[in-house]
C-alpha cells in the first residue's frame, strides 16, 4: 500500500562526505528511495553516486541534479551527467 502524500513528498536532510567535504542534501522521501535503487542498480553506493552527480552537475544544486539524474535513469536514458 501507497505512503500518504505527506509521508511521501516531506524533505529530508542528509549529510554525505564527498572528497573530504560535508555536504547536506534535501531530498523528499521518495527521492531518497529512488537514490538508492538507481546507485544500487549502477553497482555503486548511495555516496559515490551522488559523488558522480555532483562532479556530472558541478555548479549546479546537488539535490536538484540528483532529481534529474533519477528521472533520467527511469527515463531510460541512464547517461552519465554532463562533464
């Protein structure tokens, strides 16, 4: 059975170390969910995925580029992030 929209869309927080550095990262539920099956279905962690994605989008807001990374892995485009 299907979570309540509002356990679903509230937003997370989570901190990761990437290269040494903390970064905090604001994701709904469902997103972080997804995180973890796309990075698991790449054969990699939660963190070097969205070491990837960050390196891929760098510039750009991590927590939006990994939105758009998950959309493009079940898009079927599964690409790496632009260099």
């Amino acid at each position: 059975m299907a979570r309540p929209f509002g356990e679903r869309s509230s937003i997370k927080k989570r901190s990761v170390v990437i290269d040494g550095r903390k970064t905090s990262v604001s994701l709904e539920n469902d997103f972080w969910e997804e995180v973890k099956n796309v990075a698991q279905s790449r054969g990699q962690t939660v963190v070097d995925f969205v070491a990837d994605v960050r390196k891929g989008y760098e510039g750009h807001n991590v927590s939006s580029a990994l939105r758009l990374s998950v959309l493009e892995h079940y898009r079927g485009q599964d690409k790496q992030p632009p260099a």
